[in-house]
C-alpha cells in the first residue's frame, strides 16, 4: 500500500465548503468520484506504488484517473501543439 496524499473531497477543514455537495449528485464529475472511490477499480495501480516507508506522499491514483477522465470529458487536449 502507497502512502498517498488526503483525496478528501467531504472535508471542511479548510473552507467551509463541501465540494460533493456543490457538484450536485446528479452530474457527471459526482458520479465519477463515487465510481473511482471504489477500491476494486483502483487496486491495480495502488498495488505499484512502494512509498510505503520512504519518499513523499503521491498522488492517489484514483484522483489522477478522475482529472484524465474529466480532461477527456470536456474534450481538453492532453499535449496541445
């Protein structure tokens, strides 16, 4: 297991806003969160992550998965020329 940085989208530590609620559970980027939070979908990339007892705190995989996927949802050119 990797040692990864909090990918908390409910916390109100900083704001006092919670950012699920303003995506509304209806839309698209709600219903992908709640998809990529299931740990089945994720296991494979988090099983090749050995920064368990050194190194920085990466980022989770199922947050980078979630920005890939929104990218490719609103049509943003990963490598624009």
């Amino acid at each position: 297991m990797g040692n990864f940085k909090d990918d908390n989208l409910g916390q109100q530590v900083l704001l006092n806003v919670d950012f699920l609620e303003v995506l509304g559970s209806g839309s698209f980027e709600f219903s992908l969160y709640r998809l990529l939070q299931r740990e089945e979908l994720v296991s494979d990339f988090v099983a090749q992550y050995k920064n368990t007892h050194s190194g920085r705190k990466a980022y989770p995989p199922a947050m980078l998965l979630r920005l890939i996927f929104y990218a490719y949802y609103r049509g943003i050119d990963p490598a624009p020329v």
